[in-house]
C-alpha cells in the first residue's frame, strides 16, 4: 500500500487516510488563494514536485514540508489526541 518513493513498511490505511486528507485539504487552501504549486513551492522553498507529492498525498514527503505547506494557508495540524494511543499499538 506505501505510495512514496523513500516508504519500504506499508503504512496503517488509517495514517494514510489521514495524509491523503491533509493533502487534499492543503490543495483547496492553495486553490482558494489562487496561487499555482509553483507559487507554493517557491514560499515553501521546496521544488514543485514536492507540492503535487503533497497534495497527492505521498505518505514520503517529510513532515516538516507537509506542515510547512499547511502553515502557508493557515491550516493547523495539531493532534488531537496524543494522550490516547491508537487502538493496536
């Protein structure tokens, strides 16, 4: 199931949910604010390839991009529960 390059270990599909979400959400804020990935990329300082891996929602994307990218309109990611460890692990 792991899509991103760097990923070896298949991922819980409810993480990759989670990203896929995240990506999505990433792209409607880019959109709503009318800036291409291009445009994104270059205030992220990431290439452009990185934003569409993003959006696509690659689960090998570095963290620090993803919330960088969701920082840039405004989206928070803060966890919701890091108290209560998820059912199985």
């Amino acid at each position: 199931m792991a899509q991103g390059k760097r990923i070896s270990v298949d991922i819980h599909p409810s993480a990759l949910q989670a990203i896929q979400a995240l990506g999505a959400a990433a792209r409607q804020a880019r959109q709503q604010a009318g800036e291409g990935q291009a445009a994104a990329a270059a205030r992220l300082g990431v290439h452009v390839q990185t934003i569409g891996r993003i959006e696509a929602g690659e689960p090998g994307v570095a963290i620090g991009h993803v919330l960088g990218l969701l920082a840039l309109y405004g989206i928070s990611a803060a966890p919701q529960n890091l108290a209560t460890p998820a059912a199985g692990a």
